[in-house]
C-alpha cells in the first residue's frame, strides 16, 4: 500500500467537494497523463482570466454582473492553481524522500 505521503492530489475534487488521490508508480500512466491535461488547461485558463481582469476592472461602466462573474472565475482559477501547487509540492517531497 502507497504511504499517504506518496499519493497524488488529482485536479478535480469528488463528491461533496472532497479531494481525490492517485496512487501509483507509474508516471506515465492514463490516469496520471489525465491528470498533467487537466492541470495544464487549469493553468492555461487561469493566465487567461489573469490578462482580461485588468481590463474588465478599468473599465469605469463595468457591469456590475460582469464584476460579479469574473470574481467568480478568477475565485475558480485560484482554487485550481492552488490545488495544482499543492499537489505538485507533494510530488517533489515525496521525489526527495524517495532519493535519499
């Protein structure tokens, strides 16, 4: 059985909103290149949402819904970096314990 330590944080969350986790040796392998995918069009989304905030926000009209549906987005974005940072920070731990 995979220690705790070594399991994968995976890029969406399951039912009730709890976190999911990937256990495996395999790299490589279809669940863990599912989750690179996921991981990188999270990012990718989150640098897009990044580059038209500014925008949206020096605008002196701005709807006020508009205003609303960004922040919802870039609340979005923001959970989905973190969760990317995270998992991605056990990785490189459980990388380190592993050679030494």
């Amino acid at each position: 059985m995979t220690p705790q330590d070594d399991l994968r944080l995976l890029p969406w969350a399951g039912p009730e909103g709890k976190p999911c986790y990937l256990s495996t040796d395999d790299q490589s392998g279809y669940m863990s290149r599912l989750a690179d995918n996921i991981e990188s069009v999270q990012l990718g989304t989150a640098a897009e949402l990044l580059e038209q905030a500014p925008e949206t926000l020096a605008t002196q009209d701005a709807d006020p819904e508009d205003l609303r549906r960004l922040a919802q987005e870039l609340t979005r974005a923001l959970r989905d970096v973190l969760r990317v940072a995270t998992s991605r920070g056990h990785l490189l731990a459980a990388s380190e314990r592993h050679r030494t």
